[in-house]
C-alpha cells in the first residue's frame, strides 16, 4: 500500500515570506525500488534553493549543502564531498525539486526518482539523513530472477498458464538472467539496455545468442509482459522494452509442403500404431501435436455419427475448449488399429505415448531419414498446416477453422500454405502462367532509328506492346512534353 502521511498540527509557515496559518496535510507517495519515499509532510517550508558553499576537505575544494529539514524545520548540513560546483548546484536543484515536492504534496517526477534509485549507497544515505527520503529498506524489491519467476509461478498457480507456457516463459528469464544477471535491479535495467540486450540475442554465437527472427521476437514480448507487470507493481516507472518493435513473427521460410504420398512413405517405416495414430490426426485432422491427441478420449469418438470431439488445452480459456469435427477417412485405419476390444467412454485412446512430445519426436524424425529426406523445421506445426490447406481445398475455410479451433485471420497467417504446383501451373489449363517468349521483343537484323515520341517505323515500341498486352489499354508514350 501507499503510505499517507498527515500532519494535522502543524503551525504557522513561512510561504514567500509571509507567516500563513492552518492546517496542511500532505502525502507522501513513491512507494517505488529502492524506496525514494517523501517521509512526511513538511513543518517548515524552504522558499530559497540550497546553495552550494565551498570548504576544504584535504586541501581540495568540496562542497556542501545547508538547507531546513521537513519534518522539524531545523537547519541540516548535507556534505557532498570533493565535486565540482556545476556538479554541487545540480544537487541543489534536486533537493529543491524534493523539498517543493515535499511541500504540495505532489509525486516525484519520474526523472527525479530515477536519480534517486541510481544513487550510490553511501550518497543516498545523505539525503535519508537530511530528512529527505525514506531509507531504502522501507521497500524491499526482488532482483530480476526472482521476480519473474516468482511471477510465472504466480500465473501457473492461478491457472492463467499451463505448465508447459511456463516452461517457454522460463527460456525469457534465462536469457534476461544470462544477459543481466541475477540479481539485477529491476530500476536499473534502462531502455539502452534493453536495446543492447534485444541486439544481443540476434548476434551470432559467442557475441549473441544466434537465434532466429521468430525466437527473437518471442522473448521480446515475455519481456514486455514481465516488466508490464513490474509497472502494475510499482517496482519500474516505464517499461524499457516498450519502445522495440517486435519483428515479424511470420517466418514462411519454416513452412514446409508434406505431400500425402511423402507422408504415406514416412509412416510406413514406423510401427508403433499409437505413434502412427498420433501423426496421422496431426497431417489428416489438424490436431495440436501432443496436446490435443494426448486429451482423447474413447468417449470423444462417435463412429457412428463420424464426429470426434477435440479437447484443446491451449484455447480453453478463451471459452472454447471443446470443438467437434468430422473423422475424416483417411484417420480411420489408424483410429480402428488402436481401438481394444473392451473400453470406457473415459479411457483415454493414447496410453503408451502421453506427456511431452520427445518420446516419439526421434523416432519420427529418424522415420524421415530412413525415406531419404532432411526432417523439416517445425516439425509437428507443418503437419497441422498442410491438413489446414488440404481441407480448405474441399471446403469453406470457415469450416475448416471451426473444425480445427483457429481464427481465419489466423488460419491465413500462419497455417494456409502456397504449394509447389499452384506456382508451376495455372488452375484451368495447367498452361504457365507467363508465357516469357511471347514477351521477348524480336530482334532483327538490322536496328531502326526511333524517333522522339518512342515509335519505331510508325509503329508502337515493344515496351508499349507489352504494357498495352498486359493491362489492356492504349498507353501514351512519354515525350518531352508530357513528361
């Protein structure tokens, strides 16, 4: 909470130099890192800025500062030591700023209470015994580590995140920590730094982190999300991240084209038809490899109807946890090879393979090879996209997003793929596209002149020819005059 302060007996003050009575309540706020708290409203008011005054210290010229303390009115010396005197009377604007802060009972200016988190230890303690702030060990703040997982614990617990969000969530903190270090004041992380840190994990190893545009743009919104709530914490005044653009998270050089048949030569050397079930409903159906096949149930499959019941851990909180969708053909051999004799609407389909993904992601990627290829990047997020586009191709995409629990919008970016023979052929005629010869001026044997207006011979220059063929209508050469 933030402390309130109020004085309500105070005496007469001192105000541009004439005697003022009442009462004065003030409050002091700033309940911030590291603590550069006002103590408590003022019974004496400053109308002059501290001026520096020059003593010797060890024969060398240092400074000090006179000025009446807030909360007894009595005159305070603050030494600040061997500085210069543009130094010294930098100082003297900041006591003034507290005192005047202290004495409308305002907040600290943003800036001015950055100055005093910075502080040295030993420095800060002079303004805690001038009267001017609170010590520091009024608010005890974590460093970084602490904090943020002290924070995704904090999600968990509340069921914001899944385990596994948090496992990704904890790949941020360690990159905030490796960089930063443990311990690392939240205050003392500044939008350079941040920028610095952002660049980092872009540089290749060992000056960086080497990661990817996506990764990259990943950990910059964790980050974001961890210092937001560090400002709805009062811990920072700003977010240092805020002010990085997050890249593109769209990365089409990831996407990859599994063909049926390719996937059908994969398949056939695994033998395991728990594992073979498991990749079929994600290249078929569309599921979330593991976690959606590893939630079915054998209640959730209605054979008769040709409808299964999809159970997504990731968009239940979105109140669309459960979706329906048809049982495509093409999964039923792999449904039927699984299916025991005798069982529960309540037992789940999957018993050998549950949990996290690397039980069986080897032994899918050692399948891949076997056939002769290079397993392709982002494994199991291909098969989903690839049974996304399949299914658009024989129905609405409306449709398709509602059997696979996607947005359209999102359908579009991230899961609609542009396949080889869509570029090679055009639908209708399976002609090309671009017929680059016809569009290749003829060259004859001997080169006419042209004229200004960019005929050649009385007739239309080819670069015309080809505008007019493209778009249909009669183009205007370029001539002096119309340029």
């Amino acid at each position: 909470m933030v402390p309130i302060h109020r004085r309500a007996d105070s005496p007469t003050c001192c105000v541009g130099g004439r005697p003022v009575g009442g009462r004065h309540r003030f409050i002091a706020s700033l309940f911030l890192l590291k603590s550069p708290t006002l103590p408590f409203s003022p019974k004496r008011v400053i109308t002059l800025m501290p001026n520096p005054l020059e003593y010797s210290k060890r024969g060398r010229k240092a400074y000090l500062l006179k000025h009446l303390r807030p909360d007894n009115g009595k005159r305070t010396t603050m030494r600040l030591g061997t500085i210069t005197k543009s130094q010294a009377k930098e100082i003297g604007v900041k006591v003034e700023q507290v005192l005047n802060t202290i004495k409308y009972g305002l907040l600290l200016p943003a800036e001015l209470h950055h100055w005093l988190s910075q502080l040295e230890e030993k420095t800060y303690d002079k303004f805690v015994k001038g009267g001017l702030v609170l010590p520091r060990t009024a608010t005890l703040v974590p460093g970084l580590e602490r904090f943020i997982t002290d924070y995704c614990h904090d999600q968990v617990a509340a069921g914001t995140w899944k385990p596994r969000t948090q496992e990704i969530r904890k790949q941020c903190v360690r990159d905030l920590v490796r960089y930063f270090g443990a311990d690392k004041k939240l205050m003392a992380i500044t939008p350079g730094d941040a920028d610095d840190w952002f660049l980092w994990l872009q540089k290749d190893i060992p000056a960086g982190r080497g990661l990817s545009t996506v990764t990259v743009a990943k950990r910059l919104k964790d980050a974001k999300q961890f210092f937001a709530y560090a400002m709805r914490k009062k811990h920072v005044e700003v977010n240092p991240f805020d002010g990085i653009r997050v890249p593109s998270q769209d990365n089409p050089d990831r996407a990859a084209e599994i063909t049926t048949q390719t996937f059908s030569r994969v398949l056939e050397r695994i033998d395991h038809p728990e594992l073979r079930l498991i990749l079929a409903l994600g290249r078929y159906g569309g599921l979330r490899i593991p976690s959606e096949p590893t939630a079915l149930r054998w209640g959730d499959i209605d054979f008769e109807k040709t409808t299964m019941q999809i159970r997504s851990p990731k968009t239940e909180r979105h109140s669309n946890a459960i979706r329906r969708c048809p049982i495509f053909p093409e999964l039923v051999p792999f449904l039927l090879a699984v299916r025991p004799e005798a069982f529960s609407a309540t037992d789940f389909v999957l018993t050998e393979f549950r949990g996290n993904s690397g039980k069986y992601r080897k032994r899918f990627e050692s399948a891949i090879r076997s056939v002769g290829l290079v397993p392709w990047p982002r494994l199991f997020h291909n098969l989903r996209a690839n049974a996304f586009t399949d299914l658009c191709d024989r129905n609405s995409m409306a449709q398709v997003c509602k059997w696979l629990g996607n947005s359209i919008r999102m359908g579009e970016k991230h899961y609609l793929l542009i396949r080889q023979h869509e570029y090679d052929h055009s639908r209708s005629g399976g002609t090309p596209i671009v017929d680059f010869d016809s569009l290749t001026p003829s060259r004859g044997s001997g080169e006419a002149k042209r004229d200004k207006s960019g005929t050649k011979n009385g007739t239309v220059s080819s670069g015309q020819e080809h505008s007019q063929r493209l778009t249909g209508v009669n183009q205007p050469s370029k001539t002096r005059g119309n340029q």
